[in-house]
C-alpha cells in the first residue's frame, strides 16, 4: 500500500488547527509562531507534496503545543 504525502496546505491547515499564526517569511517559507512560543518554519508552494522530515517536524511541534 502506497502511502501518499501530504501538501504543503494541508500542513499549514493542521498548524493553524493547532493554534499556530503564521508570521510570514520569506519566498516560499513560512514561520509558524504558537502562543507558548514554539516556532516552526515550512518551505515549498501550497500544491507541493510535504518531505517526511516536513510531516515529522509539524507533527511534533503540534504534540508540543497539546
């Protein structure tokens, strides 16, 4: 069974979920702050497939803030 990843939207979806505001950034990245102060960066445009490391990182960062 192949696993699909998931776009870049969705991760913002799920940060902004979380409570996570963007504060922009730069080109294609985006600095995520959340009111307890963990930050988190994602790079690439809306349509892209998330890398793992991407899907790691949010995921942890939102088992953080919970």
């Amino acid at each position: 069974m192949l696993i699909m990843p998931k776009k870049i939207r969705q991760l913002i979806k799920d940060l902004e979920k979380a409570g996570f505001v963007n504060r922009g950034g730069r080109g294609s990245h985006r600095n995520f702050l959340h009111e307890r102060g963990i930050t988190v960066t994602v790079s690439g445009k809306l349509g892209d497939d998330a890398k793992p490391y991407q899907e790691k990182t949010v995921k942890q960062k939102i088992e953080e803030v919970r």
